[in-house]
C-alpha cells in the first residue's frame, strides 16, 4: 500500500491522526520549525504524543498535557516557560484555525516579527 493510501500514523501510539488540528507534524510547521519540503517525510504524531511540545499550549480546548524528566515546563526557566506558552499557544490558536480559513498548505505557518513573535 503506497504510504497517501496509509493515512497518517502516530509514530508513537500508533494510531491515525485524523485531522490537522490534532497534528504535532503540522502545529510544528504552523510555528516554522519544519519546511515545507520536508513536511511529507518526517514522521508524524498526535499533539499529546508529543508532551515535550503539548505542554506548552494552554488553551481551554486543549486538555493540559504534563512531560516529566529534565524537560517539563516545570524544570524550565520560567521567563522561557512564559515565551514557549505564548509561542505554542498562538500556533495552537492557528491549527484550530485552518480548516476554515481557506488556505493554501505553504500559507499554513504563523508569521514571525523581528522580535520572534507572530503578530
């Protein structure tokens, strides 16, 4: 079966992501950190499979997700802790955001200003 006709599996829990809202591949591309290029050969997961990342969304449609060991928020700096949350959070906002806004895959990432915020 060619991998289009497989869907997208979670690497980690190994079950279908069904939808870019629930993407860690693509709220990674939304906040710039995976190039175009790339985004249909690197592996995929759910947001929650990913806790390194997950951990810094805070918003109330997003159920908290804790990451133990030396990278949990909790570990961290908490000035970088406030800039992650901000970061992940925005790009969070956006993946909720495509399905009805319309755009072109390349149009999906945040915009980034000269400070590194997206507007």
């Amino acid at each position: 079966m060619a991998k289009c006709d497989e869907g997208y599996r979670c690497e980690v829990c190994g079950a279908d992501v069904e939808t870019v809202t629930e993407s860690d591949l693509y709220l990674r591309f939304v906040l710039g950190e995976v190039p175009l290029e790339l985004l249909h050969r690197l592996p995929e997961r759910h947001l929650q499979c990913n806790p390194a990342l997950a951990q810094y969304i805070v918003d109330p449609t997003f159920e908290p997700v804790a990451c133990d060991g030396l990278f949990a928020k909790t570990e961290l700096d908490p000035v970088f802790v406030a800039t992650e949350e901000r970061r992940v959070s925005r790009g969070y906002r956006r993946l909720l955001a495509i399905p009805t806004l319309g755009l072109t895959v390349p149009e999906y990432p945040l915009s980034v200003t000269p400070d590194g915020d997206a507007p």
